[in-house]
C-alpha cells in the first residue's frame, strides 16, 4: 500500500512521509546497472594499477623501450 504524503513517515522518524522520505532513493538499490558499472569500473582501474606496478623496477616500459639514465629519456 502506497503511504500519503501527510502520514507519518514510516522510517519511525515521527515526521510527515512528504517532508522526510518522499522522493528519496537508494540509486545502487533501483538500478542493477550503476552496481555492474561500478564494479567494472573499478575492476578497470585495479588492471591499470597492477599494470603500472608490474612494470616498476624494469628498465623497460609498455612499448619496450629502454631507459637510458645518461640522456634521461627512453630509446
């Protein structure tokens, strides 16, 4: 049954449904969508994390170029 707007909020606030809860929405519990984002987004960011980790300490980067520590730059 849907709550009026003048009835007592049904969180057990003691205020007005229309001045306490009406309109609020959990936005990860409405849309299965924005949690299947999220959770690529930050298995995305977790890959280029260990990417950049697993390269530290090599004297090479992504396109094997070499680090020359006499120029300063990459050959």
């Amino acid at each position: 049954m849907k709550t009026g707007r003048n009835a007592p909020c049904r969180c057990g606030s003691g205020r007005k449904f229309k001045h306490c809860c009406e309109g609020k929405t959990t936005w990860y519990k409405d849309s299965k969508w924005a949690g299947i984002l999220l959770i690529l987004f930050l298995l995305g960011a977790g890959a280029l994390v260990w990417s950049e980790l697993s390269h530290e300490g090599s004297d090479t980067d992504a396109q094997g170029r070499v680090w020359d520590p006499e120029h300063g730059h990459y050959h």
